[in-house]
C-alpha cells in the first residue's frame, strides 16, 4: 500500500488476529503515508478476541511476520504505536523507518509507543519505538518489482 491519507479515524494502520484464526500474516509493505488525527498511527493486536464462528481451534495460532512501514507522517495522534503480539508466538520481522509522529497534548502523560511480544527493528523513527525495536541503521527492505500498473501512463484528453 502506497501514498495514502487517512484523517479521523481510529488507527491509520491495523493489524489484528488472535489464538484460533491460524494462518499468516506476512509480507506487508506501507510506504507513504500521511494520518491526521488518530488514537493510534501504529495498531497490531495478536488478542483481538473476535472469530467468525463457534468452531474455532484454539491451538490454530497465527503467524505474523515481515510487516514494513516507511515514510509516515502521522499528526495529533494520541499514542504513536500499540504493538501486541502473542505470548509465545511474537510478531517478528516488524520494520519501521522514516517516521515522524506528532502526539498530541493530554494532561495524563501516556508512553508514546506499547510494545509487548514483538520483535524487529525501527530506523530514523520520532518519538523513537520501542525498546522491542531496537534503532538500526538498516533500511526496511521493500519489493523491487515493476507492476503493470506502475507501467500506465495518464493520458489528458482535451
């Protein structure tokens, strides 16, 4: 995902699962984006709680892993980052570089970022992340590929 703007709303991005969903959640990559007026610039949950039916395996646990964000400008956000993996299952690979996080003014100071069973890295991120991400002067790696869509000129017609 790519050059977005998101204004008013709960969390700019979020990812969110729980013990007996099961399967994956990898290889995300967010680059370009500006949030204006959040609770949270940066949500992940691995104890969401809900599930689709009655059925669901509690040992079904799900992966999590490889999530990018670069280049975010989030302004008057109550908390920069809440990043919850599972216990005994983290979120890995989580990596975040060139942001900057405007919180806004409360009389209760809160911790700008939450972090608890995760692990990655950040690089060039205000206010600074999380000891669970570690600052490092490794770039996220982004795909490479050229898509057909990267390939479409606009034509104006008059």
């Amino acid at each position: 995902a790519e050059d977005i703007t998101a204004v008013d709303s709960e969390s700019g991005i979020r990812i969110k699962t729980a013990p007996g969903r099961g399967a994956f959640v990898e290889d995300i990559f967010v680059r370009g984006f500006h949030m204006y007026t959040m609770k949270y610039a940066f949500w992940m949950t691995g104890a969401y709680g809900s599930h689709p039916d009655g059925g669901w395996d509690p040992k079904a646990i799900p992966v999590v892993r490889n999530v990018n964000y670069a280049d975010v400008v989030a302004t008057n956000v109550t908390m920069a980052g809440n990043l919850a993996g599972i216990s005994g299952s983290p979120f890995t690979g989580i990596c975040i570089q060139n942001v900057t996080v405007e919180i806004k003014a409360k009389k209760k100071k809160k911790p700008a970022w939450n972090c608890t069973d995760i692990a990655g890295s950040s690089n060039r991120v205000a206010p600074a992340a999380c000891p669970l991400l570690p600052e490092k002067a490794a770039e996220c790696a982004f795909p490479t590929d050229v898509l057909p869509i990267d390939q479409v000129e606009l034509k104006v017609c008059s």
